[in-house]
C-alpha cells in the first residue's frame, strides 16, 4: 500500500495558525502589515495561519513582541512535537528515520541530508523554488543537522548504507568550496564503522536505479518499510511486495557501486588531497 503525506492535516499547526491569525486581527494588523513587520512572505504566513506550515520558534517570538501576546505563540510552538517542525508531507518518514535500526539511501541529484555539512544543506535550500526566505532557510539547515544526531544513538547508531552517483560529486552546489568541504565530510563520515559509503561511477553502462531516489528503512519491530520522495510529493511504502522489489533493486545498484575502499580513494582525489 502506498501512502501520500501530502494533505495530512497536522492539528498542532492548525491550532498555532488559529491562534496567531486571532492575535494578528485583535491587534488590527493585515496580513501583508505582519508579514512585512517580521520579513515573511505573504504567502509562507499565510500557510501558516491555515496550519498548512510550521510556525518557527524565533519568529514566533517576534510576532509575541509585535502582537503583545503575552509569549502565548512562543510557549505553544515550543510544545508541538519535534517532528512537526518539519513539512507536514515529510513527517512520518523524520520520524521512522529516526527510530530506524536500518537505513539504506540512494541519491542520484544532492548528498543525503544525513550526510550533508551546514554550508552544503543550507546551499540546497537556497535553491528551492518557488524561493523560500532566508530565515526558513536557516531554519530548514538547523533542523536537517538536528536529524544527524541519529549517528549519537546509544549503544549504537543504526546500520546505514549510501549510495551517491557521482555526478553529485561534480555538481557545485554551494561553489567550489562548499562542494569540496562537503567531499572531506563525506570521506570522513565512511570511516565510521556503521556506515557503509559507495559511490556509483557515471562510466557505469548499466544502472538499477534510474527512475529515481530511495529511501528503505527497517524498523525496531523488523518491519521495511520505503520513502520515495519527488516533486512536491512524497510517498512511503509498506506493502512487502514493492518494498521487496525496491530492496532487490538497492541491492543490484550496490554491487554495480565502487567498494567501499575505492569510494574513499575517489572522494580523496576528488576533493585534491591526493
């Protein structure tokens, strides 16, 4: 079965939007007056008010300034659950991923987030479009680094295997400095022991993924479940049949990958430390 998070409702933000669309009226402001007041976009604060986007903690403290609420947004935002500070179409993989004791990643277009330095992440953002402000952006940064805690879990992080073309090598995003720090952090990150890092040359002649990204991910109750993600859209998938085409499929693309050891000589040439 496949599931679409796209238009789950999220009570928390729709109780957050109510409530800061009532502090806005009873202090006589529009929403175009607000939104230029605390540097928003008319449309991101108008997604918020409709609980449709998370309401971030900073500015929800100037809006309580602004709007003289006593710091009633602050506390409320503050409450809400660590996942729904995320994009509510992306909230239950978060919070599969971060319960996962598995995780196997194949990106074709940009580094995974679990791997990806602040300087690289916030770079992404930067190219979103349609555009979203600098402030969100910050935010989205802080709350991708925050998803890399996954690799402090005790005892043990889970066990993680990633797959990146190498065309994601290549490409700058950033510029050349940001790429080449990213090239370091993910050289560094494949000599931890639970991570398994392979690149997938672009002279390779056959590909067992090239319809697209994945994510699979076993859970502590040993279910599998996969996260395909594509354009403003997302879906996760637990249906044993589909999941299990798309583990044979990871599979066929690991073993047409660089071995772990030749991925590390190639990031190191990569990145001109050889």
């Amino acid at each position: 079965m496949q599931h679409t998070n796209k238009t789950k409702k999220v009570p928390s933000w729709e109780v957050v939007g109510a409530l800061l669309a009532l502090y806005r009226r009873q202090a006589g402001l529009t929403q175009p007056q607000l939104a230029s007041q605390v540097n928003l976009g008319l449309e991101t604060l108008g997604s918020i008010e409709q609980g449709r986007r998370a309401l971030r903690l900073k500015i929800a403290g100037e809006m309580d300034d602004l709007l003289n609420t006593g710091g009633a947004l602050s506390v409320v935002v503050a409450k809400a659950p660590k996942k729904e500070r995320y994009p509510v179409f992306v909230q239950d993989f978060i919070e599969l991923e971060a319960q996962a004791i598995s995780l196997c990643s194949y990106q074709n277009g940009v580094v995974p987030g679990l791997l990806q330095t602040p300087e690289y992440a916030r770079a992404v953002f930067d190219c979103l479009y349609p555009p979203i402000t600098a402030q969100e952006a910050e935010d989205r940064m802080l709350d991708r680094i925050d998803r890399q805690r996954i690799f402090d879990k005790t005892p043990w992080p889970p066990l993680m295997s990633f797959l990146l073309d190498e065309s994601i090598l290549e490409r700058p995003i950033g510029g050349p400095e940001v790429l080449r720090g990213q090239i370091l952090h993910l050289r560094e990150m494949a000599e931890l022991p639970t991570i398994g890092l392979q690149i997938i040359p672009k002279t390779r002649t056959k590909h067992a993924a090239l319809d697209g990204p994945m994510v699979l991910i076993e859970t502590p109750d040993h279910e599998h479940v996969a996260y395909i993600e594509g354009q403003r859209v997302s879906f996760l998938i637990d249906d044993p049949d589909e999941v299990g085409i798309l583990q044979a499929k990871y599979g066929m693309l690991r073993s047409q990958a660089l071995t772990p050891e030749e991925t590390m000589g190639l990031l190191e040439r990569t990145a001109g430390v050889t």
